[in-house]
C-alpha cells in the first residue's frame, strides 16, 4: 500500500474536517505561478490540526514540506513526491494591551493593517510584504529599515520533541537568519509581537508612503518571489545584475525584470527550469564582473 492510500485512511479517520488534496497544481498556490502537483496538500485551520497531521506525516516517514503564503519559493516543474502542508488558514489575531498574537499563517500585510487598526505602531514596514508571519518568522522578514526582530517577543513552534515557546533573545534573529532556518524540521505555530500606542492617521500615512515606493520600484504587476537573491554584505544584488548588463534579460518566460534587477519575473508561461537557468547565469555573470556570489533569497524545492 502507498503512503499516500494509507494517509489518506488515516486523515479520514482521525481529522475528517481537515482540508485534504490529491495532486493539487503548486502553482495555484504561489506568487511565481509555478509548479507541478504536490501529492498531497493539507490546510489545517488550527494548530492541534497541524500537530495532529504532523504526528502522522512522521510516523509513516512520508516528506513534508511547510508553505505559508507561497511567495519566497519555487518549485519543480515536475511537482513533489510529498505532503505540503499550507499555514494560510491558520489566521487568529488577538490583542492584549500593546502586545498582539497571530497565528502563523496571518500575512504580515495583514498583521500590519491590524496594528493600524488598533492603533499600534511598530508593524508599517510590513505593510505590503505578501508573506506570512510564520515565513516572515523564519527569515527574520525586513524593509524600509524595518524587521520583525524590532517587534517580536516570543514565538511558539512544533519541534520533533514537541511544542515550545521561545523568547525572542533566543531565535538567533539576524539578516534573513533565525533558529529556524538551522532547523527546518520545526514549524511556526504562532508569534507575539510587542507594539507601541500611536496616531492611527501617522500610521495609515507611513503604510501609504511604504506602499506607494513598492509599487514604483517593484514589478508588482508580475509574479514573482520577491527578492531573487540575497543582499550580499556591502553590496545591493539589484545593483550589481543590473552593472553586470542583466537588466531585462531572460530565458524563457523568466526575465530580470526591467523595472527591478533584483527581481525575477515570470512574464508568462515560465517554468521553474527557465527560472533557475536565468538564476545560474546571474550569478555567473555578476562573479566574473564583481567577484560576489549570490546566494538565492528565494527557497528552491528540489
């Protein structure tokens, strides 16, 4: 018997509300509008949901593969042999005094549009960055010198030994780095941010200001994963493919986007192997030019 007969049973019988598909397009379910089927995609709306299936997932082996948002990720034209797991209806916010609570799979625009509405502020540089807290979490997410290590104060995650709670002091936070980054078998459940009483017209204008610059600087209007590639130390990755002569080149249907070097967009129709053959030409290009390698910002699937 498959695992994939023999989960299934096994979700019937133990979590029969729980979300469940069979061959489900990756590319439905991520900003670059690419992939092929995941064998198996799960939503659970809760973390003991979560908990619960991943007790499963572990005990017959199968692989597993978390998504919140889908918009820092690419994945094989050829789908995945395993179980995807997608956060994003996990998604309670709660309010105590300056401090607010949210489920992993809450987008940071959306928390940030919370703290406005509340009157907190703190959260305006997340405003219009399209991934999820427990994403956001693991990559210590930033902008406009802005970065969820300025606001946390805890967060709790399923590891292999279980659910633990840990202090912000303890995630190891720096540039697109965290604990969990060093431990990918663990997963976000929730996070605690720490905000402070502000003006909510000062806090809708800064969101407004944030926005208005992403949108004239980012291809907004294209799929894509965000930022291609790392910010090298004491360089800026958009600035050097664009000295290296990439701007607006492409394989395929991905191109480094015109308005944007540091961006790779899919103009349509663009498979993840014209996505990584334009990726391994850019850092190719910019080494022989610059001396630096890139290092992908985005996550790649294998």
């Amino acid at each position: 018997m498959s695992w994939e007969t023999t989960l299934d049973q096994k979700i019937t019988d133990n979590l029969p509300g729980l979300k469940w598909l069979k061959e489900e397009p990756l590319a439905k379910h991520t900003s670059f509008r690419i992939g092929g089927p995941a064998k198996r995609m799960a939503f659970p709306k809760t973390a003991e949901e979560l908990i619960a299936l991943d007790g499963f997932l572990r005990e017959l082996g199968v692989r597993t593969i978390l998504l919140g948002n889908g918009t820092n990720v690419l994945f094989p034209d050829e789908g995945v042999d395993a179980t995807l797991i997608a956060t994003g209806e996990m998604a309670h916010i709660e309010r105590d005094g300056d401090i607010l609570t949210a489920d992993a799979g809450v987008s940071l625009a959306r928390l940030a549009t919370a703290a406005w509405q509340e009157g907190l502020t703190g959260l305006e540089f997340a405003h219009g960055i399209p991934g999820s807290l427990g994403g956001g979490v693991v990559m210590n997410a930033g902008a406009y010198d802005g970065a969820l290590s300025d606001v946390l104060t805890e967060v709790t995650a399923l590891f292999p030994d279980g659910v633990r709670t840990i202090p912000v002091e303890d995630l190891q936070l720096s540039y697109r780095h965290s604990l969990f980054t060093e431990h990918p078998e663990s997963v976000v459940l929730r996070a605690k941010v720490r905000l402070k009483a502000g003006s909510a017209d000062a806090i809708r204008a800064r969101m407004d200001e944030l926005m208005a610059k992403r949108k004239a600087s980012q291809p907004l209007e294209y799929p894509s994963a965000g930022s291609t590639f790392k910010r090298p130390t004491g360089y800026f990755a958009g600035r050097l493919i664009e000295d290296a002569g990439l701007k607006g080149a492409r394989v395929g249907g991905a191109q480094v986007s015109p308005k944007h070097a540091g961006f790779v967009i899919n103009t349509g129709g663009a498979t993840c192997a014209d996505v990584l053959r334009l990726m391994e030409t850019i850092q190719k290009t910019v080494f022989d030019a610059a001396g630096v390698m890139l290092e992908p910002e985005v996550r790649i699937i294998r």
